[in-house]
C-alpha cells in the first residue's frame, strides 16, 4: 500500500485498533489506515454532531484559548486568519472576533465555502488528522498562506 502522503510504497502495518489496521511510511513517518476505512462525507457529519464543541461548554473553550491566545501574538489584529477545518461550530472564529481580530471558517462538511484568497494565519486544530487525502489537502492548505503567513 501506499503512502497518501508521499507516495512510497515503503509502508507497513503499524497497529490494529477497532479492527483497523494503520500502516506506517518508512519514508515519511506518516501513519494512515487503508482509505477503503475512510468514512464517507454523510458519516463524517454525524460523527461529527456527537462532539460537544460548543463555544458556551467552558472546557472546550479553555481547549481552543490554547491555540488561540500564542496565535494572537503571530500576527497583527488587521490581518485575515481562516480556521480551516472547524467543524459544525465556529467556535474559533468567535475567539478571534472576540479579541479584535478578523476570523472566517471552513469546514468540508459544514461550512464548504471558502473564499479564494490569502490569510496570514490559518488555524487547524484537530484536523489533519482526518484527512483523507493529506497531500491533496495540505496543497490546498498551503495555497491559502500568504508567503509570510502561518500555520497553527
């Protein structure tokens, strides 16, 4: 099997967990299932409405302030950041709004729309681990950067 991250065929099972096996690249140290177990789009949404990311839950909140508040220092508030990946809230963009800065959201499954242009920061928090395509992803991940721009 290949490896989606870089294509070596120098792959090997690593694990089985819930009767999945993951595989490991020696060439990259990617982990990865077989993306035959990748859940389709209509799953993933319904995985994804059991989660409790709720801005107002405290807990989860003090979770995404420990990205947010050593990402505020990367940048200037008149920059444009994107939470790419936020799933069915936008609990992230709330954090940054709420401290002056200027915060969209993508999500695939949620929010699809993504303007076309570049942000100074990019925030993804739990998020590349459940790409099914990493390479493709993070191409299109990396096009949003501004040269001088982050990735958190």
């Amino acid at each position: 099997m290949n490896c989606p991250l870089c294509s070596s065929d120098k792959t090997s099972k690593h694990f089985n967990r819930n009767n999945t096996d993951y595989f490991l690249c020696s060439n990259c140290d990617l982990v990865f299932m077989d993306h035959k177990k990748h859940m389709n789009d209509e799953e993933k949404k319904l995985r994804y409405y059991k989660h409790k990311n709720n801005i107002s839950d405290l807990g989860y909140k003090s979770f995404l302030m420990e990205l947010a508040v050593p990402s505020f220092k990367l940048i200037d508030k008149d920059k444009k950041c994107l939470d790419y990946g936020c799933g069915p809230t936008k609990a992230m963009e709330q954090i940054f709004r709420d401290n002056g800065f200027e915060m969209y959201s993508y999500d695939p499954c949620f929010f699809p729309e993504i303007e076309k242009e570049e942000y100074n920061l990019i925030t993804c928090n739990e998020v590349i681990e459940h790409f099914s395509n990493p390479k493709e992803e993070l191409k299109k991940l990396f096009k949003l950067i501004k040269k001088d721009g982050f990735a958190v």
